[in-house]
C-alpha cells in the first residue's frame, strides 16, 4: 500500500472514532470545552482557600467586600433583560406578561423567600395573561 | 447509635425540605439544557462536572442564544466566584482534615451545603465537620443528578408556547431577592439589572457583564458612603 492510501485509511479512521464519539455524547466538541473549562474554573474556585487555608491567614478585606456584590448585581443583570424589553413607549414596555410574572413572582420571592412558590406563582401569571388576559 | 452516622444523617435531615427548590431548579436545568440543543450526555455533563445550578442555567441560556463560546465561559466563571468566598469562610471548619479529603470536600460545595453547614458548626462543636456537610451536601448532588436527567426526558415533550424556560430567571429572581438584603446589595442588584435592561442591545451578551459590573461598583460605593 501507498503512502497515500495509509493517509486514506487513517483518515477514514479517524473520522469514524469521531463519529462514534458524537454518537455517544451527542453532539458539539464546542459545547464540551466549554462544559470542562468552566467546571475546572469552577472547582478552583471551590477549593481554593479550603486547600490553601494554613499558609494564607485570612482573605483581604477589600475581596471579600467585592464578592459580597457579586451575587446581587450579577443575578440582577441576568433576570431583569429577561422580563423587560425597552419598547419605544412607556406603555409597550410595560404591557408585557413577561414584566407582571415577573413582578408577581418578585413578591412571592420577598415574602417567601421560597424557589418553588416563586416558580409555580411566576408561571401562573405567565399562562394567565399570555393565554387569557392579552390573547 | 454510631454517632459518626448520626452527624451525617443530620445533615440529610436538615437539607431535605431545601429539596422543595432543589427539584424544580434541577428540572429547569434539564429542560434548559434541550431548549439550548444539549443531548442527555452533556446536559448529565454539565450538572456532574459544573455542579452549579445558576452558572449551568446561564451558560445554557447564553448557548442557546449562539453567544460565543468566550462569553459563555465568561458569564459562567463570574457568577461562580462567589465560591471562593464561601471557600474561605467554611476552610477553618475542614482544615483538620487531610489534604485529599479536602479537595473531595470542595468538589460538594453549593450555596445550599454552604449555608446549612456553616450554621450548624457555628452552633455545635461536635458535630463531624465533614459528615454533617457530605450528608447535605451529597444529598442535594444526588437529587440534582437525578432531577437533570428528568428535566431532559420531560422537556422534549412540552411545547414551547407554554414558556417553561421562563422558570430559569424565576428561578435567579427566588436566589436574587434573598441576596440583597441590606442597602448596598440593594443598590448593586437594582442598579446591575437596570443597567443590563439599558444595555441589553450590546453585541457578545456585554450588557450582562456591564451590568453586573457597574452593580458591584454601586454596591461597594453605597456601603462606603453608609459608614
């Protein structure tokens, strides 16, 4: 056999291990590297004081200040564009069942403090003004 | 009884009426990951290897809307650093243990396993440290396994019209309110959300990031000038 047809069956090969490979785990080798590098940064960031706890004797103030804000303002930004939509009026922007799920299941939230009453009330309200209200 | 089994099923007693949020945030998870294109493999992937339901919601919604792969890592990165401070505040509680055992420990750590674990040391000193936080902590990795691989087998049949993935920033908005609970946590979510609003139009998902930015800003600036 050629040099060539060995180039041949080995491509052949590879491909098919490929192929393989996405018929198991369905899909993109894009989605995978994301999965992992986020998991690895993920678990660094999970071990990182209980491994090194000893040889540091307390985080600075000043970072732990800082991550204080992270989970309010970085929660806040992911949820609020998925109830609001800046409409050119102040009545578009406001007339969306998004919104009023959103600020129903808000105060269910508030007075709750409950993940499962704010899901199945925000829902509700979703279904009854899409389905009833403004169909 | 063994009193090394009574720490640990202490912890699986006190984690268990947090399942109630648990199982539905699991299933959305699931439901997320096959609205985003993700096969049941990479969505059982991401809960093992992630293990972090807000970070694993967002990075599905961001592949979903074909965000680039950089933002998506990005975004995901960011919310998870607030493990670091749970990191250092439960580190004293698991220094006695060998260093092997730590990084098994931390593999575990949740907002959920944090919070529960870190009261109960406070209150008892002879609690097993780390059974008592392996009974939660174990316990709310089990059910969101389970819950992920029913959240895909469920989501496939549900139409779309119904909106169920409007449960992920429901879920968020549940995890949000009881995060800000003085003034300049306040300031830094109101401000970080209304900003992503005004931003939203911005190419790569930028806005969340500008947002989420300029909130933190607001909130360290709100609790400097309260003192």
């Amino acid at each position: 056999m050629t040099g060539g047809g060995f180039a041949l069956v080995e491509g052949a090969l590879t491909r098919g291990v490929l192929g393989q490979w996405q018929d198991v785990f369905g899909g993109s080798s894009d989605v995978w590297a994301a999965i992992v590098v986020i998991g690895v940064a993920t678990y660094g960031f999970r071990l990182s004081f209980i491994y090194l706890f000893g040889r540091i004797d307390e985080v600075p103030q000043s970072v732990k200040r800082t991550l204080r804000y992270v989970p309010p303002a970085v929660l806040a930004a992911l949820v609020f564009p998925d109830f609001v939509t800046l409409e050119s009026s102040l009545i578009a922007t406001l007339a969306d069942e998004r919104l009023i799920a959103g600020a129903v299941a808000g105060a269910v939230a508030w007075r709750t403090e409950n993940v499962f009453a704010t899901i199945t009330v925000g829902m509700v309200a979703l279904w009854l003004f899409r389905f009833v209200v403004f169909a | 009884m063994d009193p090394l089994h009574d720490d640990l099923l202490a912890g699986v007693r006190d984690v268990s009426p947090l399942m109630l949020g648990i199982v539905p945030f699991a299933l959305v998870a699931g439901i997320a990951a096959v609205d985003a294109g993700l096969g049941l493999a990479e969505a059982v992937g991401l809960s093992v290897i992630v293990f972090a339901g807000a970070s694993q919601l967002a990075a599905l919604d961001l592949i979903g809307s074909g965000a680039p792969l950089a933002v998506v890592v990005g975004t995901a990165v960011v919310i998870n650093l607030r493990m670091v401070m749970y990191s250092a505040s439960i580190a004293p509680h698991f220094a006695r243990y060998a260093r092997g055992v730590r990084a098994g420990l931390a593999y575990f750590l949740t907002d959920q396993a944090y919070a529960l674990s870190v009261a109960e040391f406070g209150a008892s000193d002879d609690r097993s440290r780390a059974l008592y936080y392996l009974g939660a902590a174990v316990s709310l990795w089990i059910v969101w396994q389970i819950g992920t691989v029913a959240g895909v087998v469920v989501g496939a049949g549900v139409p779309d019209a119904w909106g169920l993935t409007f449960a992920v920033p429901l879920v968020f908005l549940a995890l949000l309110v009881p995060a800000m609970k003085d003034r300049p946590t306040t300031a830094a979510g109101v401000t970080g959300g209304a900003v992503a609003v005004v931003a939203a139009g911005l190419p790569l998902n930028l806005g969340l990031l500008v947002g989420a930015v300029t909130g933190i800003v607001v909130g360290l600036l709100t609790e400097g000038r309260s003192r």
